[in-house]
C-alpha cells in the first residue's frame, strides 16, 4: 500500500505541529472511521483516523461529515477519556505502519492521566486503540477474537506490539549486502523483502532507477553502483519527503508516495502538494465519499434487492398459471358437445367420441369422462372448469399488473438510491420504504434527521429548475408545489427524477426546455446514455391516480425530446 511506514514517518512531523492543541470534539462518522478537532490559539484542524481496509490512513482534513444520530460505543468512551484532553505528542514505533498520539487528559477524579491512542495501519487489521498509564487497553475499535487470535485486543489485557517484520532499516548500513545476496530474484523483490518501511510503488520505484525486471544474481558491477547511488538518494529524501500523487490521463488518482515516481513515464503526470493530509484528502475524498454512500445504503438496498428477486419469482409463477388459463376454451367446447351428444354417451364411458361442430371440417374429438359421473354432471364440470378458469385469468391479469406496477416502483426506489449522494438522501428512502411497508418501523429507534430540498439549478435564460431526490420528493414537488403552468419533465419510460421548470407566469422558451430535459436525462437511470427521450408537459395535465404508489403519475398531451445528459451548475 503507498501508506507506508516512510510515507507515516514523513506525516507525523506534520501532525506534530498539532501538539499543545487541546480536544474540542470527538466524532465517529462511520464503524471504522474517528474524527477529533484539535484546537489552539490560532489552531483549529480536524484529524481523520480511518482504519477501513484500502484506505486506512491519519491526516488532518477538510472534509465534512455526516454523524450518525445515537454515536457508537467507541466514539462515547473516547469523548468520556479524551475530551478536553492535551495532545502532547505524535511519535512512531521504529519504521512500522503505526502513531502513537500521546494525551493529557484529566479522570472521573480530577486527576491528570496520561493517556495513548494507537493507531495501527496494518491492512485489514487497522485498528485504534485507547492505551490507558499502565499500558492496558480501556478498548479498541476492532476487539480480537479471544480464542482464535494470538494477540489480545480486549479491554483489560496489556498492550503488545505487533509482530514486527523481519526486515532492517533502510538505514542500516548492512542492508544493502543483504539486497545483494538475493541471488535469482528480481531488484524490486529484494528491496521489498529486506527494507523495512518501503511499499512495493518505492520498491520499484529504486529498482527502475538501475534497470527494470532486473535480477539482483545479473547486475554488473557498474549497475550495483547505480543501485546504491539510487538508495543513497532514496534514504535522503525518506527523512524528509514531498507530497507527490500520480494521476492518469483522465485526471484521476492513481497512486502518492513521499518521493517523485518515474517508473511509469508518459502514462501519469505527477502533481506536488503542500502538505500530505492536503494529498490524502485528495486522494480518498471522492472515493470514500462514494464508498460511505455505499455503506449507508446496503441494508436499504438489501431490502430492494430481495423485494425485486420476490418479485420477479411471483411474476413468474403468476405468467405460469395465466398461461394455463389459455386451454378454457377447450372446456367449454368439451361441455358444449356433451350435451349435444348426451343422448349417445353411455353411463359410465369414459370417454365419448362425437363430431366437432367447432371445427369447419367435423373432425371427430375424443372426449376424456369420468366413468363414475353421469354425462350430465360431466358436462357441468367442463363448464365449471371454464368458468374457473375466465375468472382466474381475470383476476391473474389484475395481480400481474400490479406486480409489475410494484416492480417499477421498486427499481424506481432503486435508482434514487444508487443516485444519492448523502446520508439524508438514504434515510429519506429509507423512511419512503417503511411507510410503504417494505421496512417495518421499529419502536425507539427512529433517526431524526433533516431532508434535503430538490436539488435547484438555473437554466441559461434565468428560469429555476426544480429536481426531486426520491419518490416522496417527486410526488411533493409535482403535486403540492409546482403550479399548473409550471412545466413537469420526466424521462419516456426510464426511471428518473421529476423536473420541474417554475414559470412565474411567463413562456418558458425552448432552450430552457432543452436544458431542463438534459438534466431529467442526467438525474435518470440513462445518465451515462444519449439520445435520451425525455417527455413534458404542463403540470396541469399530471395526475395521481388512486392508490398509486409515491412518485407514480400520468400525464397527458405531451411532447417528447432527445436530449444528451448533462448537469447544470446547481444553486
């Protein structure tokens, strides 16, 4: 991982600068991530430690975050130990993946306790842990296993280390001997194996600088010297490095390290930065913005997901047996030639062999009986299997309507879903589904929280558009605030958000429109699609029928135009 020990140790002197600032507020945003504002005369940061698997990190940062409503266990007993507390120090243990961020904090008592919060960036055994002066651990975000795991993380037990590598600092002089009796393995590797504190981007970072996929057993004498040269001035740079991240083509981040990365020539261009949680939050920002969503929504989708498979299962079987309803002709034409026949069909037949008059050419139609009913009575069960079968296809094609009505509605939710872009946005979907009865609500365990509004843009010639965040919100804005001369926008057949063009009375004139339609288009399932129809008409002429479900209209007297989705700049 580039969050390597050299990179860590590069990072902590920036943190350092935090040292003497006091503990305002402690949050924890999500089960692995804890955020604590730092504050001082002229100070005043945030400090993010996450432990999430891919993107374990400390830095300050600029990021704003969204709390849950009742914090976790964890980020209480850290308020209760560290609020008001001092930071007296950020130090790291020899070059290993972990900060120690050492606290002044005053007890229950009064008494002041000197306290250490470890942070430990070892994959996906990240963690933070809560040190106490003894050096027993009060807790940790990730408790071990008591029976599985060698090393004790549980509340009470003495704090161990991890297991350290067997590697040597890079600045052990005897280091570069042990590189270079690798034999039969390639330069990279055996930086990798034998150098403490590297991640294997450095790694090849140093190899290239001699030459690439080279075997340490094949180096000449003059390619040795260019090794060393190249370590000499990877070790100075490791004391103290820059922030440098590498970015594709496309402008997207690719990779950070502590030194310049040239191993990959033309293919990404390398951007400087003034400090490194500056590039750190550059780096993840977007992505675990994303990933949070993501996070957030998975028991709500959980929900979609077995919804849509209950769905698709019912609808099936329900195609199924109205297919099975196809044949009721044939038991009424069976009844019908009974009982024109019946005084040629012997009691106790089983079967009668009678002309077709429902046939143009007479052909002769064998029919099965039921040797224990008379031919009456097996004529009256032909019709009532008819009938039976009139009235289930009737009531089968009312039940597969509505099932097909439900599964829109339910990949409509799911696309508002996929589409948020905030906590509020989920629960929002969230409260939608439990007053449809998807969710049932549970007693004491409401989450308070404040909905966004529509998102608001501006189309080019001044008018306001008006777009819906999820189904609740489209039936809102369509039906109690857009007025009818205002213009309603919705994709044809894909689902997608309301669009609303507020008209104040005036003609709204076709850029608008256009403009309008390409951000219904950009707020649908077809955002990454072109020549997207978008319908629209006056909201006048939208209508909720009865019982339907949220963010379900008709409309009529529309027109239809082919857009290409794009955002506007929202207000």
């Amino acid at each position: 991982m580039p969050f390597d020990a050299i990179f860590i140790s590069n990072l902590s002197k920036e943190l350092n600068t935090a040292c003497g600032s006091r503990i305002d507020k402690i949050s924890q945003p999500q089960r692995d991530e804890i955020v604590i504002s730092l504050r001082a005369a002229g100070f005043n940061k945030k400090l993010l430690i996450s432990v999430r698997s891919g993107s374990s990190r400390i830095s300050f940062t600029e990021q704003n975050f969204e709390n849950p409503a009742v914090p976790p266990m964890f980020c209480m007993l850290l308020r209760k130990h560290l609020t008001g507390g001092k930071l007296l120090s950020v130090t790291q243990h020899s070059l290993e993946r972990m900060l120690t961020l050492c606290i002044s904090a005053t007890d229950e008592m009064g008494e002041r306790k000197n306290l250490r919060l470890i942070t430990e960036f070892i994959g996906n055994q990240s963690n933070v842990i809560l040190v106490n002066e003894d050096g027993r651990i009060l807790d940790a975000l990730k408790r071990s296993d008591i029976e599985t795991n060698a090393r004790l993380i549980q509340p009470g037990a003495i704090y161990a280390l991890p297991p350290a590598q067997e590697k040597k600092s890079p600045f052990d002089a005897t280091v570069l001997d042990d590189i270079l009796e690798m034999g039969k393995v390639t330069l990279d590797r055996a930086i990798l194996e034998n150098v403490a504190g590297v991640s294997p981007l450095v790694a090849r970072e140093i190899a290239y600088c001699v030459g690439e996929d080279l075997l340490v057993s094949n180096m000449t004498d003059a390619q040795k010297s260019a090794f060393l040269s190249a370590f000499a001035t990877f070790k100075e740079i490791a004391q103290n490095g820059t922030p440098y991240m590498l970015l594709a083509q496309d402008g997207m981040p690719k990779d950070f390290s502590f030194l310049p990365i040239n191993q990959y020539g033309n293919l990404y261009t390398l951007k400087e930065y003034d400090s490194f949680s500056q590039l750190l939050d550059a780096f993840y920002c977007e992505r675990d913005a994303a990933a949070r969503i993501k996070r957030s929504a998975s028991d709500v989708l959980r929900v979609v997901n077995s919804t849509k498979a209950r769905l698709e299962k019912k609808l099936f079987i329900r195609q199924k047996e109205k297919e099975k309803c196809k044949d009721r002709e044939k038991y009424r034409i069976y009844g019908e030639l009974i009982k024109a026949n019946i005084h040629l069909i012997k009691n106790g037949s089983t079967f009668a062999e009678v002309p077709n008059y429902y046939d143009e050419n007479l052909n002769t139609i064998r029919i099965p009986l039921d040797p224990a009913l008379s031919p009456q009575a097996c004529a009256a069960k032909y019709f009532k299997e008819y009938r039976k079968l009139c009235s289930a296809e009737q009531t089968l094609g009312a039940l597969i309507a509505d099932c097909e009505s439900e599964q829109a509605y339910i990949k409509s939710v799911e696309d508002a879903l996929l589409r948020a872009e905030s906590m509020a946005e989920i629960l929002d979907i969230h409260d939608e589904l439990v007053s449809t009865g998807y969710i049932r609500k549970q007693k004491n365990k409401t989450v308070k929280h404040k909905s966004l509004p529509p998102r608001k843009y501006e189309s080019s010639d001044g008018f306001l558009i008006l777009v819906g965040r999820n189904n609740a919100q489209n039936d809102t804005l369509t039906l109690r605030t857009a007025q009818k001369d205002d213009i309603w926008l919705h994709t044809k057949n894909i689902h997608g958000s309301h669009v609303i063009i507020v008209s104040d009375g005036q003609e709204i004139p076709d850029r608008t429109i256009l403009e309008a339609a390409s951000l219904a288009a950009f707020h649908s399932q077809a955002k990454d699609s072109s020549q997207v129809p978008v319908d629209y008409t006056a909201v006048k002429h939208v209508k909720k029928p009865a019982g339907a479900r949220p963010g379900m209209v008709i409309y009529k007297t529309n027109n239809t135009v082919f857009v290409t989705p794009k955002e506007l700049n929202e207000k």
